[in-house]
C-alpha cells in the first residue's frame, strides 16, 4: 500500500473515532439501582456516600485549601497546563444542585458532564467508570447534603489544543472504554472487594502507572513519575521497586492505613493520601486492599546489576556521601542505616533508595518530609531539609552513598540530577 493511501487510512480511522467520541450517548441513565440500595434509609445512604467519598480522597482536589469544602477551584498542574476543579456542592446555579443521579452516574462511569461535555481525565473517571450503580447514588446522596456554595467555575487553563472537545475526544478514542467491575468468581469475597477499590474508587493507577507524551496510562500498576509532581509512584508490582512480594500482608495494610510500618513510610504525595482518605477507611477494607495488592502478579523483580567503579575519583565521591550522612543522617537512621521504626524507617534494603528513578530520595534530602498525623501515628517524626545546608553536588554525594551501602547496590546519581529537582514544586 502506498504512503499515501496509509495516511488517508490513519486519518479516516482517527476522523471515524473523533465522530464516535463526540456522539457517545449524554443522556445514557446506567443500570437501575438495586432493590437494596433503593431500600436504605435515606440516613444510611449519606452515611455510606461520605465514607465512599473519602475512598475516593474527593476533598483533595475538589478542595482548595483554606477555602469551602468541595467548593472546586484547586488547579491540578498537568503537563498539558492547569486544570481547574469543579464546584460539587449542591448550590443549583455554581454546583451540582440541578444535577439528578443518572447525571451523577454518568460523570463517574462515562466522564461526561451534565450538559454533555467531555471531561478531563484529571478527573479520574478512567477508574471511577468501575464504580457501581449503588456506590454512585449513595455519593451522589451525600454530596446533595453538603451546603451548597456559590462559586462559580473557574475555565481551564490549557494550551492549544489541549483545550478543545475535538482533543479531549481523540484521547477518549485512544485511551477510555466505559467498563464495568467483574468480581473473579475463584477468588474471595475479600480479595474481590480490594480489587474494586483499588481499581475504582482508590484510583491507584493514575498515579502508579507511567504515561504516554498524551498523558495515556495502561493502569497497570507498573509504577511513574507523577507529572509535574516530580515524585515516583513505585511499581506495585516489581519486587526491585515497591516489594509487597516480601511483604506481610498485615505491613502493607498498616502501612496505607497509618503511613507508616516496620518495613517503610510514606512521604510526598502518598502522604496526602494516606491522611485524607485511607486512613478513614475500615480497618476491613484495607486489609482487603493490601491482601489484593500482595496477590498482584510480580514483574522486573530484579534490579538491573550495577558494578561499581573503583576509579578513584567515584571512590572519593561516595566516601565524602559517607562522611555527609555521618554528620546529618547517622544520628536518627544509625551508622548501620537500619533506623529505630517507625520513627525513622530503615535506610539499609530500603528499595525506595535503590529505584532506577531516585527522584524521591533526592527530593527528601532536599526538601525533608513528614509522613501523615493520622489515628495509628499521631506524633509523626519529621524530616527536615537539607537543601539550605547541602549543595546539589553535596546531595548528590549523600544519596549516592545511600544507594550503595549497607548492601544496597544502585546507581549513583550527579548534582545534575538534584537541580532537576530543587526548583520542582512542592505540591
């Protein structure tokens, strides 16, 4: 086939999916309600919307901080420009007060607004499409018992042609299929309901999977860098990166419901997550999430071998990192590196050190961190910065030093790599 004729194929076949994208049913009213959840008491639907709602961490981006809950106008940074968050109170003129439940639905299982429009996946109706019938009516219960806030949207703030249905609707094309949750018949009740929140409601994978030059995620958990963000979501899957294969199931689950366990903590962004949201969920369903998550196939469980230079010069560097981490990290983390947990997690085996990517690392040593204030770990112990006290070369050498001791065999990385970071926002 000529070159000709193969492009006026691929653009035909792109027209045929803009057209499709753009005609996908708007007034598409799901399946029905069940017969339980049309008997439950109006309280207890709240109830259960409310608890659902922090499932799905709503607050975190619908929220501005400092302002009225669910009142919309945060901007979510994208490589693509911002994106400004919705109002969802039930204010009829600025919110969703004239919305029914079918328009509901609709918005978390076909990402369409009431009027029709394409929404941005920074909402993350990719995952929220798995959502049942039942979950949604129960948030959309709750979100009508908010007050309501007057406040009109903001528009979008995206560069050409980010900022037009015709784009939004290629993306669609390419990358969202309507679907629905299919328990697996041979697994557990428990296991199928980790699933349905780690894939729904828990959206894992929009910030655990890498994406495309268009923002494309295959959602399988194989681990990113969060764009824009500039911190790295590990593989959940890979024993080199997250390593739930050698965890107890009972660490991963005190780990997503206090932020922190015997064998790790969470800084960055999980931090956020595990504060506003995991850690009000039942102590049921996260153990229902860590039982899935451990089940997960493995992939990349090994780190691909590093031989290190013996080239006086890499010598020297890792040697001055020696002497870095004695003076301002030995007193918490010990000269072994195995730290007193939880307080100070442990620095020798820590597999968020020896990742490919060391984004995070650096970024802690930059800028410090604090793990979440939550039930299970109310007086966290904090990180304190150190990018006042270090140069990037002088970071570089510590972190260095760190992905290669104690037994850890990783890459050393170069004060380029650490200015990549020192300017990147902290949220």
């Amino acid at each position: 086939m000529r070159r000709g004729s193969k492009l006026t194929l691929a653009v035909g076949a792109l027209l045929l999916a803009l057209l499709a994208g753009l005609l996908w049913p708007r007034h598409d009213a799901g399946p029905p309600p069940s017969a339980a959840s049309q008997a439950l008491p109006l309280a207890d639907k709240v109830a259960r919307g409310a608890y659902l709602a922090r499932a799905g961490d709503c607050m975190a981006c619908h929220t501005v901080r400092g302002g009225a809950q669910y009142a919309g106008g945060r901007a979510l940074q994208t490589p693509f420009g911002a994106v400004i968050s919705p109002n969802i109170t039930p204010d009829v003129a600025t919110g969703i007060g004239a919305w029914s439940a079918d328009d509901f639905w609709h918005a978390l299982h076909n990402g369409r607004s009431r009027d029709g429009r394409l929404l941005y996946p920074a909402f993350p109706y990719p995952n929220y499409t798995l959502v049942t019938r039942d979950d949604s009516d129960a948030l959309y219960a709750y979100f009508k018992t908010i007050p309501p806030v007057r406040q009109p949207n903001a528009p979008h703030r995206l560069r050409f042609p980010y900022d037009s249905q015709v784009a939004l609707a290629a993306w669609r094309a390419l990358y969202f299929r309507p679907a629905a949750f299919r328990p697996e018949p041979a697994r557990t009740a428990e296991w199928n309901r980790g699933a349905y929140l780690v894939q729904g409601l828990g959206h894992c994978s929009a910030c655990h999977s890498a994406r495309d030059a268009l923002g494309g995620s295959g959602g399988e958990l194989s681990g990113g860098l969060v764009p824009v963000l500039g911190w790295y979501a590990p593989a959940l899957t890979s024993d080199a990166e997250a390593g739930l294969g050698d965890w107890a199931v009972g660490d991963i689950a005190q780990l997503l419901h206090t932020g922190v366990s015997p064998r790790a903590t969470v800084f960055g962004p999980m931090a956020e997550v595990v504060r506003e949201s995991l850690q009000h969920l039942s102590a049921a369903d996260v153990q229902a999430m860590a039982l899935y998550l451990k089940s997960l196939p493995r992939t990349g469980d090994s780190a691909p071998p590093y031989e290190r230079s013996n080239a006086p010069q890499a010598v020297a560097f890792l040697q001055a990192g020696a002497r870095l981490y004695d003076k301002h990290c030995a007193e918490c983390h010990g000269a072994d590196g195995r730290g007193a947990p939880p307080a100070y997690p442990p620095l020798a085996g820590n597999r968020a050190l020896t990742m490919q990517d060391a984004a995070n690392p650096i970024r802690l040593v930059l800028n410090g961190g604090f793990p979440p204030g939550t039930r299970g770990n109310p007086r966290p112990y904090g990180m304190p910065p150190f990018s006042h006290a270090l140069n990037d070369v002088e970071v570089a050498q510590v972190v260095s030093y760190l992905r290669s001791a104690w037994g850890n065999n990783a890459a050393p990385v170069t004060s380029a790599d650490v200015n990549r970071y020192r300017s990147v926002p902290l949220e």
